[in-house]
C-alpha cells in the first residue's frame, strides 16, 4: 500500500523583508492545506496546412494556503506579511519550501507575492477557515533522497 498523507508534509516560508529566519507553516484546514491549480504551460495553433506549431507560454504558480481559524501561522506570519506590504506600500516577496515526505518530493518556490487574502474568518457555526494565495514566479520539483 502506497502511503500519500499530507499530515506530514513540512512549509517553510521566508520573507527577508519581515522575518528574519523562516517560518513553519501550522494548522491548515482539515480538506485544503495548499493547493496550486493547473497552468498553461504551451499554446498550440493547426495552419491551415494542418501542421501543428507551438510555444512555450511563461506562466504564474499561484498557490493558495489555507488555515484553520485559529492557526498560529496567520498571527505570526500572514498577517505581519500584508500589514508590513500595507505599511510599506511595496510588495515584499517570498520563497518557500515544502516537503513531502510520503512521496519523498520537495518543492522550492521563489519570488512569491502575496495577493489574495481572506482577511477575517467568516463567522458561522463556527469560525471557518481563512485562505491566502501566493503568487510564484519559479517553482522547482526534485526528489527527496
């Protein structure tokens, strides 16, 4: 049986500009920790002639983090991120690493951009989970030995 679990991965974030050492990441909501969506990595056109050209297109890794309410990681590291961006009036970017150890892979990220956030927790039977999307300029894969 394949093991698949997300229980162990590990998400260290670093944002030079606001933290001087990176962050773990903690407490993620129960059906969404992170998830990066499809990308378009190539376009294709058919001349008329039928024969097929194509190009690679540049793209954008967004990625959304989403936290259970009451995660450390949203007092201590998102929240001390967009107040840092809102005081300074400038982006101040990331890099981040994310292990995972039941597939044995480990992901950096870099030149991440924070820009989307949920900025309260929407309170309901009880108060639910906060999402925030970092934008990637590169992300790399690669096994971990």
């Amino acid at each position: 049986m394949s093991d698949i679990t997300s229980a162990n991965s590990i998400f260290t974030l670093t944002v030079p500009d606001v933290f001087a050492v990176p962050q773990l990441l903690q407490q993620y909501a129960t059906d969404d920790a992170f998830a990066t969506p499809e990308v378009v990595v190539a376009e294709t056109v058919k001349g008329v002639d039928g024969k097929l050209s194509g190009a690679f297109v540049p793209f954008i890794t967004s990625q959304t983090v989403t936290f259970q309410a009451d995660s450390v990681s949203i007092g201590n590291t998102m929240e001390p991120w967009i107040l840092a961006m809102q005081s300074a009036q400038t982006p101040y970017f990331a890099s981040a690493t994310i292990m995972l150890p039941s597939v044995k892979r480990l992901y950096r990220l870099t030149k991440g951009l924070l820009t989307r956030i949920t900025p309260i927790a929407a309170a309901k039977k009880y108060l639910q989970p906060v999402s925030y999307e970092i934008s990637w300029e590169t992300w790399e894969g690669m096994p971990i030995p």
